[in-house]
C-alpha cells in the first residue's frame, strides 16, 4: 500500500483517485476549490462516469479522502500525481501556469524522498520545467524525482480504461523513481486485483495484466501527444474517404470494412461523422502543433486533421441545407448534444457547434440528450432551443431530424413512432447510426455521412399524407 496525494479532482484526477484507492492506496485528493472538495466530501459525484459513483461509495473516508491542504497532502505522500488542467491559450499552446504553481506548491513540503507525477497531458520539457521550478523554490534535489505518467481514459469509460489499460506507460529518469510508480500500479501489472472479487468488471476483450512501458520522461510525454494525434489522424482521415465514397456512391461502412480488416490498420477509430471533440482531441492537436512548431518542426500533417475535422460540420450543415433547402422557421429535432455517446460532456462538441449554427440560420431546435441536456439547459439560453425529456417528444411535429451523438439508444430507435412523430420523414444522421436501406424500408429519407442517400419509394404519399 502506498501513500498518494492527487492534485485536481477534474476528471482525469477524480477517476486516477478513486481508481488508486481501488488498488489499496490510501490516496488523498486535493483541491483549490472549496465548494468542490465540500461536494465529494459530502457524496456528490459531479461527473458521469460509469463506476465511478460505486468506487466513490467503497472508498470515501476509508482509503480516499477530499483535501483543500496541498501542504499537508504532500507531506504524507510518497508520490504525488498533478491532474490539475492544461487548458489551451489563445494560439494553442498549453496554459502550464496551474502546472507550475502547483509545482510550486509541492516544492515547499518536500521532507523526504518523493516523486511527483505528471498525470495532466503536458507538452514535452514540463518534467525538466516542474524539477526546475521545484529546485528554485527550495525543494532538495536529492529528495525528488519528476515522472510522467500519461493516461489514455476516455470519458464515459474511464474507470475500465484506468483498470484495464491496453498499457501503463511510466516515463522516469532514475530507477528509484521508477520502482515507486510501479510499485503503484503492482496491483494492475502483477495481474492481482484481477482476482479480487470485487473488481469492477472489465471490458470482454481486456488482456490483463497489462503491459508496463518504462520510457524516459520526455519520451512518455510525446508518446501522449503523438497517440491522441494519431487517433484524430485515423479519424480525420475515414472523414475524408467517407466524403470521396459519397463523391462516387460508394459506402464508407463497406469501405471501413475493408481496410480495417487490415491487421496493421484495424477496425477501430474510423467511424466517420460530424468529427471528433472533447476536451482532449482538439486541445491536444493544438499543443502538439506548438510543440513541434517550437521544435522547429512545421507538423502540417496535423494543420490537414484540424481542418477536415472542422469541414466535417460544414459538410454536415449542406446535408441539412440539402435535405430542408431554406433553414429560416423550420423545426428540427436534435438527438444528441454531447461530444460522444455516454458522457454528459460538452466541451468541444461538434453538436453543439452545429446547434449554434441553424440557430443562428433562424431555425428552431427541440433537442434531447439522455446526459448532457441539464448541462446545455444552463449554457444555452438561446430563442428557439427547447430540451424535451425523450427522443420522441423532440421529434414531435418536426420538419427532420438530426442525429448528432452516437448514444446508443439513438441507435435503437423505434423506426414506425419516428416515422408517426415527425412532420416529414427525414433523417440526417451525423453518426451514420443507421442503414440507409433500412430506413427506406420504415418511409423514411436518410442522408448520413458516406453512405448512399436512401429515398423510400413511398415517401410522395406518405408526406403529401402528412401535409
Ligand atoms: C480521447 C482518447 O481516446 C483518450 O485516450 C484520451 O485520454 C482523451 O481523449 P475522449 O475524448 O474521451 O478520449 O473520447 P474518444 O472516445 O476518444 O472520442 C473522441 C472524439 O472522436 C469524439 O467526439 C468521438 O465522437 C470522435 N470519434 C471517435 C469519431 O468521430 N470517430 C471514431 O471512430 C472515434
């Protein structure tokens, strides 16, 4: 069991807390924000996390507790992980300054040997830059050490993704640093708390134990950045073959099929749709730009995923504009809100984006979110958006609608009550959610992003019906 102090209870600090104190950690989360600590001191879980809650419940007061005292928390702790934010500046770089005061922080409390962890996605350099900062406040030298340890969670899974990682990657300069975050990760790695009873089940498809990277600190720091590239690289990249197969009349999906079957390609990140965002992927591209640029090298590659990814809801608006023709006065159901399926998360979100604009182009907007719509109520105070409590309700009288999250329950919608609910039977999924000749076959016109268009034979007497 080790001692660890967690510094920022957002989401990658909260799920790393409560996940340690999972493994057997006595872990302390810190804070500066009193109405937060106050909160999950109290039982609130402010994000929507599967197992989170669960994992919150097992080990509030036991083996986790919720601090605003870094000073304190650091003293009893053998290593202390940062997740404090890294939130863009204004030209893209990451905003270290809550990195490096809380690096400053730690360096005044340090009074026997301990490691200290970047946890937050930080650029290249910051281990060299957090040690530095440490040493000009006073921290012995000989007392710490700097690591980086990245995480790869994704929202919504981020406790499985925690406890069963494809792999832990460890970035430290000395071997005594190393041995302490090993140590940490003994459970996962050493294969035991997959024998626990109560461990929180895992992925069918998890290989456990997991493989431990131990890299350097500057490598396991590029390798965070390098990986979310490249997966918005994948995602970019079937986006722009998806726009070629609707070009010619191919279907991406058969596409996808094709060349992610392809061993070294595999099949996942390439769903094509309205483009990817989130608080990592676009952030993350962004800093990684500035940090080869700074480098001295010009990383264009990345120039090109940005901007397809922003073309994506541009080509997403023309299918609309396609589909509806004039946009002034008409009445569109959103399904979906959120950046992803299974978050209440906004940041980022491409819906939202979307959203923004056809109200802006005059239309009027009934959106449901089965996560994110409290979220969007408080930020969105817009004239002609109204939130309905189920798909259904939104899609009452409505000239089309718009499919712009992947929740799975917009996947499984009954076909014949859509139909019946809107005023006319069209679809523009942005998620590709669905097969075009199924929607067809239910009476419904489907535009989706590199498929086929599917038109129902019956479409001019079931809407001359309707109207
Ligand atoms: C991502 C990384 O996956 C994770 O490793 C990292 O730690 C944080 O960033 P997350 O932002 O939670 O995680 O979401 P993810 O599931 O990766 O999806 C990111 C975005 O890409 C979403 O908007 C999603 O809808 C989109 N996406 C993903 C696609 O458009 N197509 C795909 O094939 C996959």
């Amino acid at each position: 069991m080790m001692k660890l102090a967690v510094i920022g209870s957002g989401y990658v600090g909260l799920v790393a807390g409560a996940c340690f104190a999972e493994l057997g950690h006595e872990v302390i989360l810190v804070d500066n924000d009193a109405v937060k600590v106050n909160a999950l001191q109290r039982g609130d879980v402010p994000i929507h996390e599967q197992f989170l809650p669960e994992l919150l419940e097992r080990h509030r007061n036991r083996r986790l507790s919720f601090t605003g005292d870094l000073a304190a928390a650091v003293k009893a702790s053998d290593a202390i992980f940062i997740a404090v934010g890294t939130p863009p500046t204004e030209d893209g770089e990451a905003d270290l300054s809550y990195v490096e005061s809380v690096a400053r922080g730690i360096a005044g409390s340090i009074d026997r040997y301990k490691v200290v962890v970047e946890k937050s996605t930080v650029p290249v350099y910051t281990s060299t830059w957090i040690r530095k900062i440490m040493l000009l406040n006073g921290a012995p030298p000989e007392l710490f050490d700097v690591a980086s340890n990245p995480e790869f969670l994704r929202e919504g899974t981020a406790v499985t993704d925690f406890l069963f990682p494809d792999r832990i990657v460890i970035g430290a300069d000395t071997l005594r640093c190393a041995e302490v975050l090993r140590e940490c990760y003994q459970p996962l790695v050493g294969g035991a708390y997959y024998l626990c009873p109560e461990a929180i089940p895992g992925p069918e498809d998890a290989s456990v134990p997991p493989p431990l990277i131990c890299t350097s600190a500057k490598s396991a720091e590029l390798i965070k950045h390098a990986c979310n590239a490249f997966l918005a690289m994948k995602i970019s990249f079937v986006n722009a073959v998806a726009s070629i197969c609707e070009s010619v009349g191919a279907n991406v999906k058969q596409v996808v099929h094709g060349i992610g079957s392809d061993s070294r390609i595999g099949p996942r990140f390439l769903r094509p749709g309205i483009g990817y965002g989130g608080s990592c992927f676009p952030k993350d591209l962004l800093a990684f730009r500035s940090v080869a640029r700074e480098c001295g090298y010009d990383f264009r590659l990345l120039d090109e995923v940005i901007r397809i990814n922003e073309e994506q809801r541009h080509r997403f608006l023309r299918k609309v504009r396609k589909a509806l023709w004039t946009l002034k006065g008409k009445r569109l159901a959103v399904l979906g809100l959120a950046f992803k399926g299974g978050t209440d998360d906004l940041r980022e979100s491409p819906a939202i984006a979307i959203v923004k604009c056809l109200l802006q182009a005059g239309c009027e907007i009934a959106a449901y979110d089965p996560a994110a719509a409290g979220h969007a109520a408080e930020s969105f105070a817009h004239r002609g958006m109204s939130f309905a409590d189920t798909a259904y309700d939104a899609l009452q009288g409505a000239d089309a609608l718009l499919i712009l999250t992947d929740w799975e329950e917009f996947a499984a919608l009954d076909l014949d009550r859509a139909y019946d609910a809107l005023r006319y039977p069209i679809v523009i999924d942005g998620r590709n959610l669905y097969e075009p000749e199924l929607m067809a076959e239910h009476g419904l016109v489907y535009y989706s992003m590199g498929q086929p268009d599917a038109v129902p034979e019956k479409r001019a007497t079931r809407t001359l019906k309707l109207a």
